[in-house]
C-alpha cells in the first residue's frame, strides 16, 4: 500500500438531536448499487473434469441460489454424497443505474474451489468454500444491454491442500449462499481488501463513561485522475441520533490504493453492548468529491471491553458474565448448507430462546446473516476456520490457511458479537494419512509442524486485530501439552465427552477441575459437550451410547450442574445447537450427527427446554415426553410411567385427563420427576405453573399401549437385544428386549450385542431394530390367544462378511420354517432381511420360535406377531 501526503481536517459533530439514520442525505441517493443475483441459474454436475468449451449444451438444470448439489444424495455404505465439479450459468443484462459504473461480483460463500468467467474469460479463482470472494469485472462485462454470460466452476473434492481435510460434518458443494452484483464509481471503498468492504472500526478504549473509535478505511482510486476527497465517518447511536461525525480531506492519484485512520473519536456516556442489552450503533463512512457524494457504506459498532481470568472466568463491562452456549452448523434438513438468510436468524433466535449467550460458530466461518443476528440479539462469538482433525505438511496449505483466515478476519472484524477467532479443532485426532489416530503415535517432524503452524496463524490475529482473544479446540489427549500447542492461543478450548464416548458424568468436572490445578493460568473453554439421542429410542433405564432421549436428558443435566458449579470456566459450548449432516456417521440414522438440542429440521428436542428453565427469566413449563408418547408397560406389568418435567416454578400443579392429580414442589434444579398410574388408553397430562393471576401450563397426550395381544391390541414388535424401546413411523412400539416368562414374551439364552456405531445397515428406514441383536438365542416366545398369526423376523449380520460362515435353521412351534438361512449368502453384508410367516398358537396358546445353529452363532435382531 503506498504512502500518500493526507491533509486531515477534523470535525466533530456532537449529539445532534431528533436526526436519525432514516434522513440522512435524503437528498442524495445511495452511489453505490447493490443487488443479489440469485435466481434464475442453470446447473450441470459433471463426474469428469472439462473444460469450459467442452460444456454440454443440454442437461442443465434450472436452479436458484442458495443451491448445492448434495441435498438428495443417498448413502450408502460404501459411498457418502457427490464429490465433484459443479457448472453454474447465468445469462444478466446490467440495468441503466450501472452505466459507467464498476463492476464487482460478491460470492459470500462456494464450496470450496470456485473459478469464476464472465462472457467466456476467467476473471478469478478462489480457494476455501467457507469465506467470501469478490472479482473486479469490469473490464470483462457487456454493457449498452448486452447479455453477459456468468460461468462458475465449483470443485468440492478433496484437496490435500485445502482445509477441512476431514471432518465430523459434511462439505456440501455448490455456491450454497448470496450472490451479490455490485456497482461502484471508480473511486470507492475497496471491495478487494480479503472480501471486506474497505471499513475497519477499532474500539481501543471503552469504558462505562466513554469510548474511543478509530475507523480505518481502503480508498481505492480506479481512475485516471488525481483527487482530492473528503472521507466522512458519521456515528449513529442505536436510536439513530447522530452522536458524532469526522471529516479527512486526502488526495489520492490516479490508480492508487489508501490507507487512512481517523484521530480517534470519543463518545461519552456510551450505551455498551452486552448480551441483555445488544446496543448497536452504527457508522455511516462516505467518499464526497468536489462535495458529491460517490460512495457510502455502512458497518455495526458495538461497544464492550473484555478480559479474562483462569481463576474467575470471562468478564465483559467490567462484570463477570458466565459465558454457557452452543455450538452451531449450518446445514437444514432438506436444504443441505444452502440456507435462506431467514433460516441463520431464525437459529440464532432459538439459541437466545433458549437462555444462551455464547456461539460457537463450528467450524467454519458463516454467513454474514448470522454475524448480524448474533450482534442484534446479543451473543457472543466464537468464529474459526476449518482447520481439523489432522494437517497436510506443505507450504501450500499453511498459506491456503492463512488465507482464510486473513479472509474471516477482514470481513467480520466490525462485528461486535466476536469475541474469540479460532482456527484448529481437535488437530491431533487424525494422524498425518487422515487415519484415526487411537495410539498417538505420531512423527516428531509432524507434532513440530503443528505448533508452528499454530504459532503462525496466532500472529497472523494478533498483527491484525490484537483486541480480540485467539483460540484453538482439543480432544482429550496428551499431546496438546507435551507439544506446548495448549500455550499459543489466549484460551484453550477442550471438547469433552465423558459419560458418552467413555467413563461418567461425574468424571467430566473431575477431569477439568484436574486440569484447572495442574494449569492454574490457563484459560479454559469447554468448547463442546453433547449426547445424542433419536426421538423415535426411548427408555427407563437409558444407558450410555443407547441414543435414547432420557439419556440424553440425564447426560445435559448432570453437565449444566457441574458447569455452573465452576466460575472459573470462560465458557461453555453445548455439542451441538442442532442436529447436522454428517456423512460418515452412522448412528441410529445415517450420515446425520445427533447430538442437538433440536432436530435437523429444527424442532426443539425436549432437552432444549431444560436449558430455557435452568437459564431464562421467563416462565418455562415443559413436559419432556412430547416425544415419548406413545407408552407400553414395563417387563413387570406396572401401570406406573415415569415423567419429567422442566420448569422454572418452585410448585407445578398436575393434571390427569382434566382432573387435578398432586401438587408438586420444583427444587433449584428445575427438575420435576414422578410417576403416574395409568391404564391402556390415551390420557392428556397437564402441568400448570402460576405466576401471580397467569397460569403457564404444557400438556402431552399419551397413549398407553398394551404389551400382549388381546382383544384390543392384536400386535407385538420386540427390539430384540436393547433396553430400550424404538417407536417406528406408523408409532409401532418395538418393546425392549427381556427373557421368557409364562405367561408373557420373551427370549431363552444368548447374549445382546450393543449398537454398531459405524456400520450402515441397508434397506431399512428402522435402523435401530437391527442396529442391535442377540447372538447365541435359543428361542423367542409368547404367550397369546389360541388363533392364526403373523411372525416377522428381521435380521442384519454385523460380524461376518462372508457365506458360509454363519447359517442357522428356524422353527416355528416345531415345524421348519427357514432351513439353512445364510444372511450374507442370501441377503449381504449389513443387508436388512426381513421375512413373514403364517402359523397357528393351536390350543397351547403359545408361538415359539427356536434357532438351531449349522455354523457360528444364531442371531436375531427383531420379532413381531400380529393376530390374523
């Protein structure tokens, strides 16, 4: 950037009342034109690379952005989603207000190599799928009316060179956000600066009685005359009363790019920025030539000081604020990454709902939608790149990295709301091949590389923007210290799973509290924790890794305790906000992560509402079975069913079928848990919560389903092998497991063998019937009504892949009723089977179903009989 002799003339404007931001230069347009270019895009996905001139002419698809080509993709198990290159096209003619104009196209985010043309000429290229690009075309674009052809080439395979490299979430390709057209005179506010719009806003000093600003601007002079500009910065306070305003009269030769900060600027008694209060000022920064206006932009201010303390925590305005939050991706069911800029606010809404005030955005930047929710409504950010799992040694990829992350710097540096940058995640998971790395064995050369990487991309913030807190995310392991990677960043962020990935719940603040006295000066961020959890698994006696709702349930409470328990915790981010692709997942439902507080399709779990009762001032009522509602007795027949309730109210009355039941005291966990006695049946249970002359009140229907046949219920499905129970989408209640009684139903020997957590098992939508089995069974019975019967029996083989090497007869009440079943001969490897038979219970009122080994051990995954 070269230096240039600056005149600066300052004047300062002081509260000039009753003058909002609506009446500013009303006399004057706007210089600068601006507008999205979304719709009306034609697609081809193509499996092989070609050139631009080898493009087809037919088998476009007419799209719109956001767009990505991965929505529809069905997995399988040996493929995930579509890895390739992607053609965009888009015929624009410009519109009159852009005559003599300069022309720039704004791409805020492609996945994740994109090469841009303009009438059949490559304007740019840009890598990295996360941040935003913008391409000069002027001197490429039709003008006078004439069509322009706009070409995008989006590459989303795998580059050794271009993080993420791997990750616990999916890279959707496409051009998956906005794409803006914008129109500048030829002297402007740089476009160019990393993908910013020119405009740098610091707060060196705030305090409660005052503030400091410096505004940096990029003038960029594309012209072939010298001039002499007046730059304007104007401060508008969050009513939109101007509060202050700075003039600098600069000249600026031709064809030359500046630099200019103001003196700095003090605003007295600010109105601080805060989570309760997210007070935004805004600052309106002009170019005026021979006093005509030829550009303006606009930037959020907020203004907050911050510091933090390994021994109390994180402290904003001078107060200790106890940062509890979530982690969020981006990704919608249906949608993939290509999200509508109502859908990011709508998210971050849910997140302040539910009493968070801290984000981690997980584990790339986002879209600029987001950054602006979370500064109006209040949270405060944790932002990074994609740098995950494991690194490739190469200059090329350090670079690559810097990139982004001068990227995200310079385009989200004026939003308040950040207060951490990150930039790696769990860096050690993986060794140098992309393989899991269990043994921690790893070359020195490579454990050195990392550091120094780290220790690069660190300076890069501080050089940059030193106000603001760097970060970094590790697993549990070892080598974070011994590789002194835990000492380079400001805070250090730990994702801990004790309790689901290993060990208990208790062990989570045994282990940090550990830590805290080992490493009395470091700050520690709990950058995830979570359980997962499928609303169709329920249990009385969840279990850890069973995907049941009440584990998750038992596993967020007993976390939220031990965290509010520790002030000296900077902060805490649930795993995750919502649940997200993932496409080498599988759980109880492929390629998707699990643990959110809401559903893909963004329904609020019941969880969800336990942190709105622990958190939140407002009255919160929640019975969390909404998605438990479908119910069956237990192995000993009570009649007695467990609920929960969260809630805020120190007393909740309770409700049976509109008939007052018991008054209930709420202890300080918020927390309610009792039983009711309730017959087969449906039944509405209320709970009800006043406050003064309001009552705040939640109900669920429930319907109490038999677990024998009789002559109301004429089917039983058992989930052969679990604890739990698994409610499919006609709300069938597959039981849980349990040995034969007379009288009732069940098994005779064998063992169960738990969830395989990364095996996909085809053909089937209820994976978690045979996600789980019992290996060795002798025999499945139950006692029904004499009559004429319908017995499934669902099988998947997990453990060989190979005919032959397990085969077993099937009797039904003596008779043959599957001779010699080979699954992997007649099925496949991890292949759903599923056959039906037809027998009578005759007068001993009973079907028993044995397995009589030929080779290996028996199986069955799931069993269900229906009354003809």
């Amino acid at each position: 950037m070269k230096n240039t002799k600056i005149s600066i003339q300052i004047l300062l404007l002081f509260v000039v009342m009753n003058l909002n931001v609506s009446n500013i230069s009303a006399n004057e347009s706007n210089p600068r034109t601006r507008f999205t270019i979304n719709d009306n895009w034609r697609f081809f996905f193509s499996d092989s690379i070609l050139a631009l001139s080898e493009l087809p002419a037919k088998g476009w698809q007419q799209i719109n952005l956001p767009h990505t080509w991965n929505i529809n993709d069905t997995p399988t198990d040996t493929s995930t989603y579509r890895r390739g290159i992607g053609w965009y096209k888009k015929q624009l003619r410009l519109p009159s207000s852009t005559d003599g104009k300069r022309i720039f196209l704004h791409f805020e985010g492609a996945n994740q190599i994109s090469d841009v043309y303009v009438n059949e000429k490559k304007v740019g290229s840009h890598i990295g799928g996360y941040t935003a690009f913008i391409f000069d075309v002027s001197d490429f674009i039709n003008r006078d009316d004439r069509a322009n052809t706009i070409t995008v080439r989006v590459d989303n395979r795998f580059n050794k060179n271009v993080p993420p490299l791997s990750a616990d979430f999916t890279f959707y390709g496409g051009i998956y956000r906005d794409v803006w057209l914008t129109a500048t005179n030829s002297v402007h506010f740089s476009l160019e600066d990393y993908g910013s719009n020119g405009i740098y806003i610091s707060t060196p000093y705030v305090s409660a009685e005052k503030a400091q600003i410096v505004i940096e601007s990029i003038l960029r002079n594309q012209s072939n005359q010298n001039e002499n500009l007046t730059i304007k910065h104007t401060v508008y306070s969050p009513s939109g009363e101007i509060k202050t305003m700075q003039e600098i009269n600069v000249h600026v030769k031709a064809y030359e790019q500046n630099s200019l900060k103001t003196k700095s600027i003090t605003l007295d008694d600010p109105k601080l920025w805060s989570p309760d209060n997210p007070n935004l000022y805004s600052v309106q920064s002009e170019i005026f030539a021979e006093g005509k206006l030829i550009d303006r932009v606009f930037n959020p201010l907020g203004l907050r000081w911050f510091t933090m303390h390994a021994d109390s925590g994180f402290f904003l305005n001078g107060k200790h604020l106890k940062l509890v939050g979530t982690n969020r991706h981006q990704d919608y069911k249906g949608l993939g990454n290509a999200l509508p800029d109502r859908l990011h606010y709508n998210d971050l809404k849910m997140i302040k709902d539910a009493g968070f005030n801290f984000v981690r955005l997980a584990h790339y930047p986002q879209d600029p939608a987001v950054l602006e929710a979370a500064d109006k409504l209040g949270l405060i950010i944790w932002e990074e790149i994609p740098i995950v799992n494991y690194v490739t040694q190469s200059q090329m990829f350090a670079d690559n990295s810097a990139t982004m992350l001068k990227e995200m710097l310079h385009q989200h540096y004026n939003h308040p709301s950040i207060v951490f940058w990150g930039f790696m995640n769990e860096i050690f998971l993986h060794d140098a091949d992309g393989n899991r790395n269990r043994e921690m064995n790893l070359p020195d050369e490579y454990l050195e590389w990392i550091p120094e990487l780290a220790g690069t991309l660190n300076s890069v913030i501080k050089k940059f923007d030193p106000a603001r807190k760097t970060v970094m995310a590790a697993h549990h392991s070892d080598l974070y210290d011994k590789t002194g990677l835990t000492g380079i960043t400001d805070a250090m962020g730990f994702n801990l799973y004790q309790g689901w990935y290993s060990s208990k719940f208790e062990h989570f603040g045994e282990f940090i509290d550990s830590m805290h006295k080992n490493h009395p000066d470091r700050n520690i961020i709990i950058s995830e924790y979570g359980a997962g959890s499928d609303e169709r698994i329920h249990s009385n006696k969840p279990v850890r890794f069973d995907f049941s709702s009440e584990y998750q349930q038992n596993y967020h409470e007993s976390y939220l305790k031990q965290i509010q328990e520790r002030d000296y915790l900077i902060a805490t981010a649930v795993w995750a906000q919502n649940d997200f692709g993932s496409d080498r997942r599988i759980d109880t439902k492929a390629k998707l992560n699990q643990k959110g507080l809401q559903y893909y399709d963004r329904r609020p779990k019941d969880i969800y509402y336990y942190y709105q009762a622990a958190l939140r001032d407002k009255p919160v009522v929640h019975i969390a079975s909404h998605d438990w509602t479908t119910r069956c007795p237990s192995i000993d027949g009570s009649k007695s069913y467990p609920f929960k309730i969260y809630s805020n109210f120190s007393q909740l009355d309770i409700f049976i079928d509109g008939i007052f039941f018991q008054t209930f005291e709420v202890d300080t966990s918020n927390i309610l848990n009792f039983n009711l006695q309730l017959d087969i049946g449906k039944h509405e249970i209320e709970a009800r919560g006043k406050l003064g002359n309001t009552v705040h009140s939640d109900h669920v229907l429930v319907d109490v389903v038999s677990s024998a046949i009789d002559s109301h219920y004429a089917e039983i499905a058992v989930n052969v092998g679990s604890d739990g129970q698994f409610i499919d989408a006609t709300q069938m209640v597959w039981q849980n497991d349990r040995p034969f009684v007379d009288g009732a139903f069940g098994y005779e020997g064998g063992e169960p063998r738990p969830i395989s957590g990364s095996k996909l098992v085809l053909g089937t939508e209820n994976e978690p019937v045979y996600q789980t089995y019992r290996e060795g069974i002798h025999s499945y019975s139950f006692h029904v009504p004499q009559g004429c019967y319908e017995v499934e029996l669902c099988f998947a083989e997990f453990v060989h892949q190979s005919a032959g090497e397990r085969m077993m007869d099937i009797f039904i009440n003596g008779n043959p009723a599957w001779k010699g079943l080979d699954l992997v001969r007649d099925y496949g490897y991890l292949q759903a089977a599923c056959r039906k038979f037809e027998v009578e219970s005759g007068n001993s009122k009973r079907i028993e179903i044995k397995f009589v080994p030929n080779k290996g051990k028996t199986i069955l995954n799931g069993v269900c009989i229906r009354k003809k």
